[in-house]
C-alpha cells in the first residue's frame, strides 16, 4: 500500500490553543486538501509538560505525488494562515513514507 505521511511538529511558543487545532485546523487542511488526496488528519500532544514538542501533527496523503500536490495548491495559504490563530510555536514539517 503506498501512502505519504505530512508530520507538522510545533515547538516552543509561548501558546498554543489546543481546542483550536484539534476543532478548526484539521478540519480547515481535511477541506483544503482532500481534493488532492489528503485521507486523514490526526494530532497527538507529548505527555511531558516539559517537552519542547506542543503538538505532532499527521496527515496522511493517498501518496506521495498527491502531499506535494496539496502544499503546492493555492489552498495552502488558507491552512497556513490559520497557524497563527492557534500558536506561535516554530512550526516544522517531514514527509515520511512506508519502508
């Protein structure tokens, strides 16, 4: 089975609004970038209060063709311009693939 993998970590900041990500943001990228093949998005949150990692991110793309489809989409700016309205973490992203 070929899928692709978008893991978005946010570090650091000074907020992050939880409630926000989980209730907006994804359902903001599931509408912006199922049309290019995003399949489902999902965050988990590290169980250390001390960690510098506020949130893991992952979306998995039909494959890889289709994640770098998604980010190239003029959809894109909508996505990132809701990062702000959630956290000011730094935001990193990875694109992985089954082995």
């Amino acid at each position: 089975m070929t899928y692709a993998i978008l893991t978005v970590t946010c570090s650091g900041g000074t907020y992050f609004d939880r409630d926000h990500y989980v209730d907006v943001h994804l359902p903001l990228a599931l509408a912006c970038w199922r049309q290019y093949g995003l399949e489902s998005a999902s965050a988990f949150f590290p169980g250390d209060a001390n960690s510098a990692d506020v949130s893991v991110g992952l979306y998995r793309f039909r494959d890889e063709d289709a994640l770098h489809a998604a980010l190239a989409s003029p959809e894109t700016a909508a996505v990132m311009a809701d990062v702000p309205r959630f956290t000011d973490a730094s935001v990193s992203r990875t694109v992985g693939t089954p082995l």
